[in-house]
C-alpha cells in the first residue's frame, strides 16, 4: 500500500498570503488529521476529517480550514498568512481511529 | 490539553534501560505513542486504551494508569535505532481530540 502523500513538501510565502496543501491518505483510509508542528510547541492539533466531514477541530484561528473530498483526499488552507505560521504540517490518515499514519509533511515558510 | 512529558531529553548508551513519562491533567480515554526521527514523520508505537487493552507493532512496553491519568513508556535494553522524539498523545473521552505532548528526546550512543 502507497503511504500517505502531502504535497507540496516545500513551500515559501509572503506574510498576507494564501495557501493550500495537499493530503492523499493510504487507499481505505477514510480519517484525515492535521497537525502543525513547531520547535516550540510540539505536535499540535488542527482539525480531523472523517467521510468529508470535519469531526474535530482545535484551537486555531479561522484563517486555517479545511475540507475532505469524497475519495478522502484533504486539502488544509491558511489564508492571510503570518509568520508564526512557519511550520512542519503533518497530516495522518486512520481506518479505525487508532493508528495513525503520518505523511511526510509539507513544510511553510512565511516570509 | 496538552499532556506533560518528562524527561524532555534523555542520553543513553546502548543496552541502557530508560523511562519517559506522560501525565494529564484530565481524564483520559487512550493514551498514544509515537516516535519520529529526524527529518521523518512520526511512527506509531503503541496504543494504550481505558480498561487495559494495548496495540502496538514494536517490541516495547508501555502502562497506563488510568486512575493517575498517567502513561511510561519504557526503552529496555535501548539500540541506536530507539534514538528519536518520543511523543505521547492523549485521547479526551469527550471529544476524542488527541493533544500530544511536547515530545521526549532520547539520543542513544555507542
């Protein structure tokens, strides 16, 4: 089975900007976490998706939203970027919840 | 909420045995763990649920102690493939949100 996939890997942006990535999770899976991850704070939760509808969601503002396809792939956007959204964004897909499998990360600067 | 690990770092010699911690402040319903080395993205290790049942892939140990809302994983006999972030994740039973904590390096050397 192909792992999970996050695209782009690499991305830079201006502060005020917009951005979109990208999260195929592994064939069955049907449950898509977000994280952000900083030196400072660790791994932190931003929204889960399960059959196109988010089921979870944590403590960041409204600029950062999300959305889950019928196939299950799921995009992440931030919008009027800052830089303290500089960042490793991981998202993890499920089948049942428990286990979860990490994608490789895009990874944000905000210049 | 985010769970408390400890140590935040740790320094082993193979074959060395070494304890990391994770505690909340609430109530939990599962206590996951995950480890990610440099440059990769975290790997699961272990599930550790509310009445005592475990999932794991790996040849580790791991309690959870429910009543403490405590969780120690425990590296026995560390190789240099344990070297890694050690992250806990705790499962609220109201919402089932998992917060993770701040993550536990350990450095395993020769």
């Amino acid at each position: 089975k192909a792992g999970v996939t996050q695209t782009p890997r690499y991305l830079i942006k201006t502060r005020g900007q917009q951005v979109t990535l990208s999260c195929s999770p592994i064939s069955g899976h049907r449950s898509v976490s977000w994280y952000q991850q900083t030196p400072g704070q660790g791994l932190q939760f931003l929204f889960e998706y399960f059959s196109e509808t988010q089921r979870n969601k944590g403590n960041f503002p409204g600029r950062f939203s999300g959305r889950q396809f019928s196939n299950s792939r799921s995009e992440m956007n931030v919008s009027t970027l800052e830089l303290g959204d500089s960042a490793l964004y991981l998202c993890a897909s499920s089948s049942e919840g428990y286990e979860q499998y990490f994608g490789p990360g895009t990874r944000l600067t905000v210049t | 909420q985010q769970p408390v690990q400890s140590p935040q770092a740790v320094i082993l010699r193979e074959g060395e045995d070494a304890v990391i911690n994770c505690s909340s402040s609430k109530a939990l319903y599962s206590v996951h763990w995950y480890r990610q080395k440099h440059g990769e993205a975290p790997v699961f290790l272990m599930i550790l649920l509310k009445g005592g049942e475990q999932k794991g892939h790996e040849k580790i140990s791991a309690s959870f102690n429910e009543k403490k809302q405590q969780s120690s994983l425990y590296l026995t006999a560390s190789q240099l493939s344990y070297s890694g972030t050690y992250f806990c994740g705790t499962e609220n039973p109201n919402d089932y949100k998992l917060s993770f904590g701040a993550g536990t390096t350990v450095t395993v050397r020769a």
